[in-house]
C-alpha cells in the first residue's frame, strides 16, 4: 500500500501500547468471569458479540462488508488460524500450566519476523533489532520462569507445551496471512469480522463438543467482566490493531505484543491482590529496552 508507514509514529506507538495494556487487563477480566463461565464459552461470546458490534458499526458508517474485492480467501485463512490458536491455547491449558503457555504463545513475534521478510523485504529486522526481540522475550519468560520450575504439571505437559508453541505459531501465521493477502489492502472492520465470525463458529463447535455448560445466571460483575471483552477488547482495541496493521510495519507492531503479558501481571497485582515481584519489574524494563532496540532506526 502507498500510504504504509516505514517507521511507527507517535500515533502508532501509544495505539499499540494501550492496545497491549487492555489485552493484558484483559485477562484479569477472563479470571474473574472463570468462576461462572468457561473459558471456551468466554471466547465464543467475545467473537460473536465483537462480530455484532463491528457489522453494526460498518452499518452506521457506511462501510461495505460484504463488497467483492478478492479478500474472501485471506479472510477465511486468517479466521480460521485465528479460533485454531484459541482452540490450541485453551485445550493445551489443561495438559500445561498457565504460566508455561504464556511464554510459548509469545513466540508470535518471532514467527512475524522470520516470515514478513518473504512479504515485504523492507521489514527485516537488523542484528540490533533482532536481538532487541530476543530480549525482550527474555523479559517476558523471565517474568514466567516460575511456572518452569514447578512439578509438572501431568503426564501430558508435553502435549500442552507443544499446543502452547502451536498457538504462537498460529498468531504470528494470522498477522502473515493479513499482511500476505488482499486484507492487507481491506477496511479494519472487514478484516476483524472475518476473524470473529468464523473463530466464533469454530470456538461455538468446541463449546458445545467439550460439554461445558452454560450458566443459567450471571453476578453483575461478571456481566461487567463479558462487556469489557466484547466491546473494549474484542472489538475497540482489534479495530485499532488490524488498522496499525493495516497501516505500519508489522514486525515492529508485533514486538508490541511482549508488553500485554506484563501487564497482565501488573493488573493483577493492581486489581486481584497478586505480588509485585522484582523480578516483574525487571522483566517489564527488559521488555521495553528490547523494543526499543527493535524500533531504533539504522
């Protein structure tokens, strides 16, 4: 696109980083309803809400979702990677611990920017910004590495590290798949409903095939915790992100995402009561040198 962006601006910056922030409070907002919904109906509710609320939007802005321009095949591939790392992360949460999975799913970044080279040769990352990508890795298992040195967590925690590295992959393919096709070129709002319609039928079809069930009530601060996901999360801040995406290197946007697991611990010390660690604080420093580095131009 002629109006790509070769560095991220002040703008793009700050839209990312509060992206990252939400996604990290968003997963103190999935532990608090976990008590009363399971966590594949949490997904499936995110994604057809989110979907209601994007087309409900496009309505009032004139957007034309469902105009032919070639971008039916990308958005399939990109829904369907998308609900597949869903499926991986909560079915590989049940064979791994919690911690474990975080750490492998933040491979994502990785996969961005070993494959966005082959898209567009402008986004490889030099030997600093690598390295600044390795680092800020570092920070975010370092903020983890507890999880590693507990008993295991069963028989089958290979199996669930092993879909943990799958989800990772399947995140980094989906920002590949948007970059490498005609979404690349599509509205946020059509990208994003590709996404959550078909990750919502496919998390639906879990739903129901894991037999869990519905609850027949919900506390108002669950209703609280499910709107927060729906319309700030899942549809605000995916907006913001498929456009940054749309819009700016994607390499760079990707080093981003290293921050939402801080901040994940972070709120959850905030709001649930959890330790502030040194090592969390050494870890969120190490994460933002490295992005840092991944951002530095030359």
């Amino acid at each position: 696109m002629s109006d790509r962006k070769s560095h991220l601006d002040t703008l793009a910056v700050i839209a990312v980083v509060v992206c990252c922030f939400l996604w990290g409070l968003n997963q103190v907002a999935a532990k608090v309803a976990l008590a009363e919904v399971a966590p594949l109906w949490q997904a499936t509710i995110r994604s057809f809400g989110g979907a209601l609320l994007v087309w409900g939007w496009s309505r009032y802005r004139g957007i034309a979702l469902f105009r032919r321009d070639g971008s039916l095949p990308g958005g399939l591939l990109a829904g369907a990677l998308f609900g597949a790392e869903f499926l991986c992360i909560f079915i590989g949460l049940q064979f791994t611990t919690a911690s474990r999975m975080v750490v492998f799913i933040y491979i994502a970044p990785f996969v961005v920017a070993l494959g966005m080279p082959f898209i567009a040769r402008a986004e490889r990352l030099s030997r600093w910004q690598m390295a600044g990508l390795v680092l800020a890795f570092a920070g975010v298992a370092w903020a983890f590495a507890e999880g590693f040195t507990l008993p295991a967590a069963g028989a089958h925690q290979l199996l669930g590290d092993a879909l943990g590295v799958l989800a990772g992959v399947l995140w980094g393919a989906t920002t590949l798949a948007i970059r490498g096709s005609k979404l690349s070129g599509a509205d946020a709002e059509k990208t994003l409903l590709y996404q959550l319609a078909v990750s919502g039928v496919l998390l639906f079809i879990a739903a129901l095939a894991a037999g869990s069930p519905l609850p027949a009530r919900l506390s108002m601060l669950v209703w609280a915790s499910l709107g927060f996901q729906v319309l700030i999360v899942t549809f605000a801040s995916y907006l913001v992100w498929f456009w940054l995406i749309r819009s700016y290197p994607a390499t760079k946007l990707s080093s981003f995402t290293l921050l939402t697991p801080v901040f994940g611990l972070l709120m959850g010390a905030v709001l649930l009561g959890e330790p502030i660690t040194v090592r969390l604080v050494l870890a969120l420093a190490a994460v933002a040198l490295g992005i840092v580095l991944v951002n530095r131009r030359g």
